[in-house]
C-alpha cells in the first residue's frame, strides 16, 4: 500500500469524480484510475462505486476513507514536525484584521515574518470584531486583530497591544469645542459619528452608554476612524474615536466613566494547530512586547 494510493482515493472520494480528482492531483485520469485499482485488489474489496454519473463509496469504502485520511495526516504532520525542529518552517497563516487598526503596524510586522519564514505563506483577511472571533472558533482564521471590551470570549485566549481611552472629537466651531474634559451623560443628546456595530469602540460605547441608562443617538456611521473625522469636521456630530483624533478637531476626553478601547490578537485557547501558526503568533507577541496577556 502506498501513500499517493491513499492520496488519490481520497480525492475521488472527496470530488466524486475522477477527472477532478486527478486535475486536483495534477495527474493524468489512468494514472489515478490505476493506483486505485491496485488499493482495490490489496484490499480485495471495491472501495469506489463506478456505475452511477458520479463516483461513490462503498460500504467498504467508507469504511477506509477515515483511515485514509487519518494516514496522510500523520505523514503531513511528520513532515511539518521535521521542518519546525530544523527551522524549515511552510504552510499557511490565516490572519484577520479590523479594518479602524492604524495604531497597530501590522505590514511590518508579516513582513518581518515573510524574511524570516519565506515559505509560509500569508493570507490576510478585513472584518468586523465579531465576525473574526466567529472565523477563530470555526477554524478559518488562525489568529486576528480585534477589538475587545472586557474579558475575552470563551475559547479564545489574547495579547493585548492597545489599551486607550476613547475621545470625543469635534470641529472648531462646535458648541463643545472649548470643552476640556466631557461626561458620558452630556453626550446623552448629541448625535454621535462613531464605528458600526460589531466593532470594539462601538461596542465599548454602546456598553458605557447602557450601562449609563440611554441609548447612544449615533446619527451617522462609518468603517474607519479617518471618516469620523470627516464627517465631524463638517458639524455632522461627536466622533467616538480611539486615542486621539487630527490636529483639525477639538479633542475632548470622555470621563465618567472612562471608556477605553482595546486591540488584541487573539486565537483559540487551544492554539493553533500547525507550526506556521504558532511561530507567527510568538513573532507578533514579540513585535507587539509592550502588549500583555488579556483578563
């Protein structure tokens, strides 16, 4: 029995075809055809079901496929034990991104982890908080920057590399300008500019402000804090930005309660499972030092 027989079987397991199989394996149709049949005849049971439009298992096939994969597992994870002790490291890193993260460097720091593991290949996805933690736990990403409020959710462990208050920014002309400091309550009744829902900062304010007994009238919203400041330059309303704003608006910190907004990576408890993975989350928790581990 040899790997690629298992390899090949279970591609036509998986696509039902032949022909896809061995477009996936990059190998001509007979070839696949061939190895399976030899499986066939070691085992002396039919693993494939040939008389229909589409390629099925058998009783006896369905029975070897979790085997099969469970084989080429094993020799993959072997291969990628080797390279990891001797610095080899290849494969792929999923990362997500908020996309209001201009505090945190992110490009230097894959391409700092591209110099040092030119075979890893990594992909690098935009959301919403919510919507990456969701990609954490279900496997499809690796690790994320997020924003977070609070403890983190259950199964996900963090390094915080942001920890800032949130701000009030307001044009020049604005009736709060000349303010030095602005309570959450007095902003009860003015129409915000802030992140939509789903975000760390909107989730932040929309806590403070339940918390306080009201709902925000957040008036307009946008993707990104450079919009914000936009848009509250041209007296559209209070911005809720992170740390700081633009040297063309009026900062105002927001106090009682101080509202902060945070930046983690995060990624399963468990960690991730390859070797890419789990270098690239030590390189960023060594780029990101000064960040810490979350509640």
């Amino acid at each position: 029995m040899e790997l690629r027989q298992l390899e090949y079987f279970v591609a036509v397991a998986e696509e039902a075809n032949f022909t896809r199989a061995a477009a996936r394996e990059h190998v001509a149709q007979p070839g696949v055809s061939a190895q399976i049949r030899r499986l066939e005849r070691e085992l002396g049971e039919r693993l494939l079901d040939r008389s229909g439009r589409t390629v099925r298992l058998t009783e006896a096939g369905a029975a070897v496929l979790p085997f099969a994969r469970a084989a080429l597992a094993a020799v993959a994870g072997a291969k990628l034990a080797v390279e990891e002790l001797t610095g080899l490291l290849r494969g792929r890193v999923d990362v997500g991104v908020v996309t209001a993260c201009g505090a945190v460097d992110l490009p230097a720091a894959m391409a700092d982890f591209h110099q040092l593991h030119p075979g890893v290949e990594v992909t690098l996805t935009e959301g919403n908080s919510r919507h990456l933690v969701e990609q954490i736990r279900s496997g499809g990403l690796d690790l994320a920057l997020v924003g977070l409020v609070g403890r983190p959710p259950a199964g996900i462990s963090t390094h915080v590399v942001v920890d800032e208050p949130l701000i009030a920014a307001v044009s020049p002309d604005h009736p709060l300008a000349d303010r030095e400091t602005i309570t959450l309550g007095e902003l009860r009744d003015w129409p915000l500019i802030c992140l939509p829902r789903g975000t760390g900062v909107r989730t932040c304010l929309d806590d403070g402000c339940a918390a306080a007994g009201f709902t925000p009238r957040v008036a307009f919203e946008a993707s990104g804090p450079m919009m914000l400041e936009r848009l509250a330059m041209r007296g559209m309303g209070v911005a809720i930005l992170p740390g700081a704003a633009g040297p063309e608006l009026c900062a105002i910190p927001v106090v009682e309660p101080e509202l902060r907004s945070r930046l983690d990576f995060a990624w399963r408890t468990d960690g991730p499972a390859a070797p890419a993975a789990r270098a690239f989350v030590d390189h960023v928790r060594k780029a990101f030092g000064h960040g810490q581990p979350s509640p």
